[in-house]
C-alpha cells in the first residue's frame, strides 16, 4: 500500500518511523510519503489560508495550494503494490469533526486499497471545492475519529494510519488477534473485549478468576464472552442494545 499525507506539520509524522508502521516501511509493505503543504505556495509567506467566505471567526485552508498539492501527488502514481491491480488515483481521506464516524469496519475497507491520500486540515478547514473537485474522479471521504475537536487533522491520521496498517498483511506479529478485535464484523462484533490477565497468578493478592487456570476451553470461552458482554452493558449499551442473538449464539456455538 501506497500512503500520501500532506500537512502544513510534517513533523507530526516522525511517529511513523516507529514500531508496527516503521517495521513495514522496512519490509516494502507500506510506501509512505509525508508532503509539506506548504511546498505548492508560491508567495514568500507561503500562504495556505484565508478569510471565510460569510464571514465568521477562523480561517479557510485555500483551494488552489491544496489542488497543486493534490494533483502533484496523482501525476506520481500510478500507485503499485497491494492486493489489487496498480492504482491511477489514490483514495482521498480528510479527517474533519464534521465526517462519517471512522471505525473498525472502515480501518478494514481501506486496509484493502493500494493507494490512500490523506489530506490534514488545519483553521477551520479545507475549502469545499476540493472535495468536490476530486470527489468526481476518485473516492473522497471525510472521516471523523470522534466527537471533539482537534486544532488538524494531523493526530486523526495517525490514529487511522495505525488502525489500518495493524491490519496490513505481515504488519500485526499475530495475525489471529486482528480478527477477534472489537468491533470488528463478526463474532466480536458490537461486544468489547472482557478483561484480561498474565502472570503471576497472585499479584498483591489478587487472583486470577480460576476458570481461566482450568484448561477448560469450553468454559474459558463462556466466560470471556460473558464478561464482554458484561462490560459491553457497562460501558458502550447503545452497542449491547445493537448486538443480535445470533452474534451470542456464534460464541455459544463455539464452545
Ligand atoms: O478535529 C478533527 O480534525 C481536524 C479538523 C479538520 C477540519 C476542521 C477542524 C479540525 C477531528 C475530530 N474528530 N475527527 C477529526
């Protein structure tokens, strides 16, 4: 996978030199390239932003520095690598408050693409128009990592960079655990995960719950699921309320 993100704070990025997304860079399974937004200016202030049209406090990141940026990246590709055939365009991610919840199931749709664009807002936001501009060409999603909001899109990237390449082939040491996420469609999905323990059995006199020392699969199972459901209740109940029988049934069925 192909992965372009372009920010007037490249910096934000050195992060991904590390760990998990450094290792795959090393290996060829990631190709990333951070862009500085401000490399497409042409004033000596290197202008990125403006006044909002209608007035109103804060400013606009510009239309036209972001389209030179944008349309530099594409004439670079196409993109090769990935599941699928080589990529003309890339998938162009915009994290904004304003955008549709980002989630496991997204992580994993976009896991599959060979080519992603990410596009780091800053102020008030990117103008409109580029959206709209690519959007006619290309996949443009604007995706929101949660209810608050951040001063750009910056951190937003590194959270769904992360979520998506531990499910990048080779990325995860385990493969197994991405599919028993959280959230993830299937058997886990809707439920968290219960809680979990290692070594040693005792700690300051806390036990570890027996059944899990037992070597009994069948009630090991149970018991984590009902302990997921039980902090699901706890702490997500719009999710318990969305968790269908046949999910519960699954995990009884493989008991
Ligand atoms: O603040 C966020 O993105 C940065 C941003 C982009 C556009 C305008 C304001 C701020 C964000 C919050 N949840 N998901 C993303």
């Amino acid at each position: 996978m192909r992965l372009d993100i372009v920010s007037i704070f490249p910096e934000y990025f050195a992060p991904l030199d590390v760990s998990l997304i450094g290792k795959a860079r090393e290996r060829g399974t990631l190709d990333v390239r951070i862009h500085q937004l401000r490399d497409w200016t042409h004033d000596v202030h290197k202008t990125v932003d403006d006044t909002p049209y209608g007035g109103g406090p804060g400013m606009v990141m510009k239309p036209e520095v972001w389209g030179e940026a944008i349309d530099a990246i594409i004439a670079e590709g196409p993109a090769v690598g990935g599941v699928g055939a080589p990529a003309a365009t890339p998938r162009i991610i915009v994290p904004t408050p304003s955008g549709r919840p980002f989630t496991q199931e997204i992580a994993q749709e976009l896991a599959a693409e060979p080519w992603l664009l990410f596009a780091c807002g800053r102020y008030e936001g990117i103008d409109s128009r580029v959206m709209r501009e690519y959007g006619a060409r290309m996949r443009v999603d604007e995706l929101s990592i949660g209810d608050y909001v951040l001063a750009g899109g910056e951190v937003a990237v590194l959270v769904m960079v992360e979520a998506i390449g531990r499910l990048l082939p080779g990325v995860l040491g385990n493969v197994h655990s991405a599919v028993d996420d959280s959230f993830a469609p299937g058997a886990m999905r809707n439920l968290l995960e219960g809680p979990v323990y290692t070594k040693p059995p005792v700690w300051r006199g806390h036990e570890v719950p027996e059944v899990l020392l037992s070597g009994h699969h069948g009630k090991i199972a149970r018991w984590r699921r009902d302990e997921a459901l039980r902090r699901t209740v706890a702490n997500r109940p719009e999710l318990a309320a969305a968790i269908d029988p046949e999910t519960l049934d699954k995990h009884d069925r493989k008991l």
